[in-house]
C-alpha cells in the first residue's frame, strides 16, 4: 500500500505488521519526522553546551547562534587568552563564557544547578568584592505550598510590600512591587475597576475593605503554557518559578497571566549595595537583569527553608497565611477545611492555590 | 459495498474513543483540580525535613493543648516588667488605694468593652494579683491568658486554635508556634490603631497620568 509513492497520506491502521516501509511518506529510514525516537535518544535530557550545539539547526539559526555568542565569545576568548590581562579578568571571562552556554535551569542535574550557582557567586564576588550566600534547593518531597488571605483582617498597612521589595531585591528605580493591595468599597464586591491599588491616606478608611493579589502560584499556570522558552515553570511543591537567564523578554506570560501577577524590568535593576538582599535562591531574588520576567516566588530562598514568606512575616495583622497543603494538620489546610474560602477567578480552571476567606 | 462502510464505521469509532482517552497535554493534567490533588499526594504525607525550631529563636515557650490541636505559644510571665505582681502587691486592693506610696498603673486607662461589661477585676484578681481570674472566679494563669479571652471571644478563639487567626512564630515547617492574643492585641486596648501605610508608590502615579 505505502511501498507505491502515493500523493495523499493514509493512515495505516489496518495493517499493524512490522512493516518497515510503514510510515506514511513511503520511506523507510528517519527524516519524515513521524518515525517515533528510538530509546537512547531521548534517555537523557540534553543540558548545556550540548542544548545549544547539539541540535540540528539551519544555517539561519546557526548564524544567528553564532552572532549572538560571538560578542561575548570574542571578549571572553581575548581576555582569557591575553598576556596582560589578569587572573580575575580571566576567571570573570571564563564564568561569562560558561553562563552563556549553560543550559536551562529546568534540566540541569543538581551538580549543574550548583556550579551555576557557585558561578554567580564568584561573579558577584569578582564585580563587587561582596559574598552572597545563594541556594540551588530543589522542591521537597511531600511540600505543596498555599497561600490564605483574610480580607475581613487586612487593613492596607502595605508592611507586607515593603518586606517584600527588601527581601526580593526588587529595582528601586521603577518602584516594582509583586504585591498590590487594593482598597475597595464595602458593599460593591471585587471590583477592580473601581478599586485603588495605590492609595495615600489613613487606613483603614471608613467604609473600605482590603485584598491583596500577588502571583496565586497556579497549579494550573497559564504563563507556563505560553512561553515560548520553556523559561517559567511550575516546581513539584507547586511555586510557578522563572529561569532569569533563560528568559527572552517577550511578556507573553505577563498577557496569558489573569492576574496581573508578573512584572517586567523595563530597565536594568538597581539596588543600593547596603540594600541587597544577600540571602538569595537561583530561582527566587537573585539580581535579575534588563528584559526579563520576575514575579513572587512566595520567597523560594525563605519557603523552601521551612520560613514564611517575607510578606507573611511582616502582615500585623495576621491576615496572610502560608503553608504546606499536603500536611493534613498544617494550619492551611484547617482554614481551607474550615473556613468559607474561595479563590479569583475560578471559572478560568487556572487552580490558583491563594485562598481568600473572612473571619 | 456494505461491509467496508461497516468497517470505515468500525475505524471511526475506535479513531473516536482514542481521541476521547488519549489527551494532547503531557502529564500535568493529572488531577482534575488542586483538592484532589490535595487529597491524592497528602494520603501517604510522611513530614518534612526542614523545621521552623531554628527561626523561633530565643523566644521561650510553653506547649499548649486545646481541643485536638497542640502548638506552642511565647510564655508570658518571664515578659512582664514587674512580675511577680505580689512584690509590691502585699496588701489586699483597697488598702493600697491611698494617695501616698508610689503610684503604678497609673498609665493603664481601659478601653475594652464598656463600663458595665468590664473592669480592672473582670480579669485581675482582687485578692491574688500574681494570677488572672475567668468570669466565674476560677484561677487563670498568665500564661494562659488566652482562656481569658476566649470566654468572650469564642469565635477568634476557634480560628486562633486552628490558625486562621493570628501569627506564626518561625516559619511554616512544624513545629507550630503561634503568638497568643496579648502579643498582638494591648489587652486593655485591643484594637488595632489606624495609621499611613508603609510606602507610596510614585512611579505607580506617573505611569498613569
């Protein structure tokens, strides 16, 4: 049937046998694309240099590979290869060689993810003479974060945005915040239309009510699916997590989120020195860079050491509670089994695991 | 003729239920919704490693039972300037209200309930000022100033015992420690005073204008 060149294509399914003429375009070895991969091909996901060169590629995509690498490819390899220039100047050439070609964090093996990490601290030491302390902590075994909010206890202090901009090392310049709090009429339900995210008087004002929105860490994350990079993804505790260097700018997560959960650095982020955070996690509040995507991480680098997030810390009026959804006697899941809770825009099947619940 | 219109029949059906079983998505569907994936991973829940013991820190506390849920709060009486009160408390209230000696308390203005609701020895005791007292006369132990409380406010009291109200101590791994009523709230004052917020986002107002 397939052995005759035919100008359609049919499916074979009557016809199970072993055939080794069977795929559809009539030849009988690889390069249709339908043939499915044979085992040892897909054993091992590919991961740094090899994610970038070995790949087939046309001479386009080369090229642009090639151009793109090259700028910083010439620097490093004429600094590393200079008599003059010094031994930091060649180490700091070598670290920005390798973070070029590393791979995404995603499929890094855990040795990977830790040389990247020890790559940035030394880099970070090399430029400013500071050690930091950043973490490659994997997801936990048995940990499911969620996140309750008590909109009858906020009072719009805003504690929780200003903890959140120091702990998360979030550009100053732009005012960056992952956290709005909006104040909202008493009596007109959710709506943002009307709400103030950004008001200046004293709070609690009379006939107002507070809710907080950040990133809901969806179990479900539209952002994820959207990104053309595979640069956002959600980790097994459930935090949706984005590989800074990874990341292509192209806000396509920002359009996908409803939420209005991720920000963008339009400009290269600034934090006073005295001010930096040194406490970091890889995928949490490491300095990011100019173009590309940030969001909460419900504070990967504290969460994943057993603390709460800095937001949650800092609520004074314990309206924000955090913890470990599997954990049948954590304190989430009490308030989600015994409390009325409900959560934005459940219709959109986006599983947000941030609650809202009154007293 | 009619059999391979009975086979083409045949083929749809089958292309029809692989469809309908089979789905486009990789594996992250698994779950219809986060409750059961709740329900599904937190069956076989075996602990964490990580523990919020380190992030308490110095803060001394004592173990509280109530109802099926145990957790820590912060001890009190260690936290109170002049404890033990009968230090300067020797003599029974109405012989000490004179106006010589040293005046103390003379600060604490009460504003909790009204007058007819609440007094000082609502909650203080009279006759013993080292321990608190419940409506009925019994001893509470300032420790466990919360059963003082909870007498009126039952319903914070049942949110507070599963955490739906207040603050965790430390972080969120176990062991829970929680703060108790009076570290939040002035007993003699309990409510929350209005004030501005933290920051003001100027950017926020030039983008928008």
């Amino acid at each position: 049937m397939s052995s005759s060149k035919k100008k359609w294509f049919s499916l074979n399914l009557s016809n199970k046998s072993q055939n080794t003429t069977s795929c559809g375009c009539g030849k009988s070895s690889g390069g249709c694309g339908s043939h499915s991969p044979t085992p040892n091909e897909t054993d091992q996901p590919k991961d740094g240099f090899d994610q970038v060169f070995d790949v087939k590629m046309s001479r386009r995509t080369a090229f642009k590979q090639l151009a793109a690498s090259l700028a910083i490819g010439a620097g490093a390899v004429s600094t590393s290869c200079s008599v003059i220039a010094g031994d930091e100047s060649k180490e700091k050439a070598q670290i920005d060689w390798e973070e070029q070609f590393k791979g995404n964090y995603k499929l890094m093996s855990d040795e990977e993810k830790q040389a990247t990490v020890d790559r940035l601290v030394r880099s970070y030491q090399l430029r400013t003479g500071k050690t930091l302390n950043m973490s490659a902590k994997n997801a936990e075994k048995d940990v499911l974060f969620g996140y309750a909010f008590n909109i009858s206890k906020c009072q719009g202090y805003m504690d929780c945005v200003s903890a959140c901009v120091e702990e998360n090392n979030q550009d100053r310049n732009s005012q960056m915040q992952y956290i709005r709090i909006h104040e909202m009429k008493d009596g007109k339900g959710f709506n943002f239309n009307e709400a103030d995210d950004n008001y200046y008087h004293e709070v609690p004002a009379e006939g107002h009510f507070y809710m907080g929105t950040q990133c809901f860490h969806c179990d479900n994350p539209p952002c994820v699916e959207v990104c053309p990079v595979q640069a956002t993804w959600r980790e097994d505790d459930g935090l949706v997590v984005v590989d800074y260097d990874w990341c292509v700018g192209c806000r396509y997560c920002m359009a996908a989120c409803p939420y209005d959960g991720r920000r963008f650095n339009w400009s290269k982020p600034e934090v006073p020195e005295e001010e930096v955070n040194k406490n970091q996690h890889y995928l949490g509040n490491r300095m990011r860079k100019k173009g590309v995507m940030e969001k909460c991480t419900f504070c990967v680098q504290r969460s994943r050491a057993g603390k709460n997030p800095a937001c949650v810390e800092a609520c004074p009026t314990g309206a924000r509670i955090f913890g470990n959804l599997l954990d049948p006697n954590s304190t989430i899941r009490w308030v989600l089994e015994n409390k009325k809770v409900f959560r934005l825009k459940e219709d959109l099947g986006t599983e947000p695991k941030f609650w809202y619940f009154m007293d | 003729m009619k059999h391979s219109y009975k086979i083409i029949y045949y083929l749809l059906s089958v292309v029809f239920l692989m469809l309908l079983f089979s789905s486009c998505k990789h594996h992250e569907g698994e779950y219809h919704n986060v409750n059961d994936k709740i329900e599904a991973e937190g069956k076989h829940y075996q602990g964490v490693s990580v523990s919020s013991e380190a992030y308490i820190g110095d803060i001394k506390t004592i173990e509280v039972t109530e109802g099926e849920h145990t957790f820590l709060i912060p001890e009190r009486k260690t936290q109170i300037k002049s404890y033990a009160c009968t230090e300067c408390h020797s003599k029974p209230l109405d012989k000490m209200q004179n106006k010589e000696g040293k005046k103390a308390h003379w600060d604490i203005a009460l504003h909790h309930a009204n007058d007819n609701a609440m007094n000082c020895v609502t909650c203080h005791n009279g006759s013993n000022m080292d321990d608190l007292k419940s409506i009925t006369g019994n001893v509470i132990d300032f420790n466990k100033s919360y059963q003082l409380c909870s007498q009126c406010h039952n319903k914070q009291f049942e949110d507070w015992k599963g955490g739906a109200h207040g603050k965790r101590i430390g972080g969120w791994a176990p062991p829970r420690a929680s703060m108790t009523c009076v570290n939040c709230h002035n007993p003699h004052k309990p409510h929350f005073d209005s004030r501005w917020p933290a920051r003001y986002n100027t950017q926020k107002v030039k983008e928008r204008e």
